[in-house]
C-alpha cells in the first residue's frame, strides 16, 4: 500500500463553499396551487392559474415554476451587475448571488476562465452577453438567446479576442451548451477524479467536477493500492511535490493517465483532443523511462 499521512484533518468531501461567501441558496422551487397562488411568472408571460387545466397535477405545475429564467453575472463592474440585475427582474426572472443548478444563464461582460465559467460551460448553461438582457428589457419580453450567446456563430465574430485560448474558451460555452441539451451528458459525466492539490484549491475544482457531471476524492484522503486506483478514470495534479516516482509508477501500471489542474479547461476547449498531448510532465517522463527499460532486452538482443 502506499499510504500517504494527511496534511490535515480534514474530511473526504469537503463542503462547498460560496465564491463570495455565505450559504447557498435553495435551489427547490416551491410547487404552486391553485389554491394559495393566482397567477404564476415565467419569463415575461403571467399564466392564469384559473384557466389551467385543473386535472394537473402539481409537480406539473412545479415544471413550470422550474422553467423560470435564473442569472448570475461575471466580468463585470458592480454598477453593471446591479443594472443587469434590475432589468432581469422587471422581465420576471431571477437573480442568484451564488452559482447552483437553477442557475439558467450566466452573464458575461468578457471571457476571463475562471470557476463561474467553467462551471456553466461543463454543465450545459447558456453564458450571454450583457446585450441580452438590455435587447430583451427593450423589447418588453425575452429574446432568443442564439444571437446573443458567447461562441454561437451569430455573435463569435462580433468580438475580438486576446489569444487563441480565450476564442476557443467563448467557442466551448455555446459548444457544450448544445451538447448537453442534445445528449443529456453534462461534459465530466462518467468522471472519477483523483485530486493532487493544495486544499485550498479543493472546492472551487470539486465545484467544477461535480457540476460537470463527475465525481471526485482528494488524495490526502485515499490510501492508494491498486484496487482504489481502479477506480478512478483520471488524476490531475498541481505539483510535482504532492507525489512520488513510486506512486507514478503505480498509476502507469493500473493504466491511469495523469495531467496538470488545466486540463479540465482543456478538455472543455479543444475540439480535436489527443490526450495523450497534455500529460503531466513527470507522468509522461517516467512513462517513457518505464517504456524505454521494456526495449533494453530487445536492443541488447
């Protein structure tokens, strides 16, 4: 076994916290009857509950509440924020202070990676420019967000970008945005993660996974044998201080491939990706030494 002793006491899940701090919100919509409600907002549409048909049953009615429109903004000013806000709310939508699963759109003033985005981009959300909601606001009622989602053909040409990397990062928010609607597989589903990181950087990478569909463990919290590292599909590492060329070696032998934190970015921009591309340099490098030693017989023959 290769047993690793804990920098610290901490548990195996580590709850998540809120990127600017408090407690999340309840992301369960509560069911409206006829009874207690009226009239129920969707959008800019108001729905008489009187002329429902009054064979539905309530979670049908819940459907509907969960169709609401529910923003969260980044990349940009306070004052931008809090005047998005307002015209998302007098449209009948919602505003969240903190990224969940009810979280429909994310608003974007410019592509900066950082976890709101990487979030909304693995589980399939739209992420929009600020010119949505004001053309919607305008227009008394919400637009069809094509023409106003980051990467979609009809808005990628309206921008210009600094690097090939933040064109490919706006290009895999409309990307994966169809691609879970189209398969239902959010992009880290069928994930097992194997984390080597600092625990600070824990939640924000757990956050990520796991809106992603995925799964995850910390190292500190496993004891590595080779059944445990059966099942994990990938590690990724932050440093080379937090392994050993002996637990390598173990990861090559079980056959897991192992990269650095960026390559849950990586994964989600390229779309012609070989893998074996981005491995992490001291997988890589002892993975050719291991393989160079296996042709010693052979040359020596």
């Amino acid at each position: 076994m290769l047993a690793r002793p804990s920098t610290s006491k901490s548990v195996c899940r580590v709850e998540m916290q809120r990127e600017e701090g408090g407690s999340r919100p309840n992301s369960i919509m509560p069911v409206a009857t006829k009874e207690d409600v009226t009239k129920t907002m969707y959008g800019a549409a108001i729905f008489d509950v009187d002329k429902m048909d009054g064979d539905k049953e309530p979670s049908e009615a819940s459907a509907a509440c969960a169709k609401m429109r529910r923003f969260i903004f980044s990349s940009l000013s306070i004052e931008d924020r809090d005047r998005l806000g307002a015209l998302v709310k007098q449209l009948g939508a919602e505003v969240c202070s903190d990224f969940d699963d009810s979280v429909t759109h994310l608003c974007c003033g410019s592509i900066i990676r950082n976890v709101k985005l990487m979030r909304a981009v693995c589980a399939g959300k739209y992420v929009i420019v600020p010119e949505y909601i004001e053309g919607s606001h305008n227009a008394g009622r919400w637009l069809e967000e094509s023409d106003f989602e980051w990467g979609s053909e009809a808005n990628i040409s309206k921008h210009t970008f600094e690097n090939s990397r933040q064109e490919k990062l706006a290009a895999a928010c409309h990307r994966w945005r169809v691609r879970v609607k189209e398969t239902s597989r959010k992009a880290f589903d069928g994930w097992c993660v194997l984390f080597y990181c600092n625990q600070r950087r824990l939640p924000d990478l757990a956050k990520i996974v796991e809106d992603g569909g995925g799964t995850w463990r910390w190292r500190d919290d496993v004891t590595l044998t080779p059944d445990t590292v059966n099942t994990f599909t990938v590690a990724l590492i932050e440093r080379s201080q937090y392994w050993t060329v002996l637990e390598i070696d173990t990861l090559i032998d079980r056959g897991l491939r192992c990269y650095p934190l960026d390559y849950l970015s990586t994964y989600l921009m390229e779309t012609d990706l070989n893998p074996d591309k981005f491995l992490h340099k001291d997988y890589a490098a002892r993975l050719k030494a291991k393989d160079f030693v296996k042709l010693l017989p052979v040359m020596k023959g």
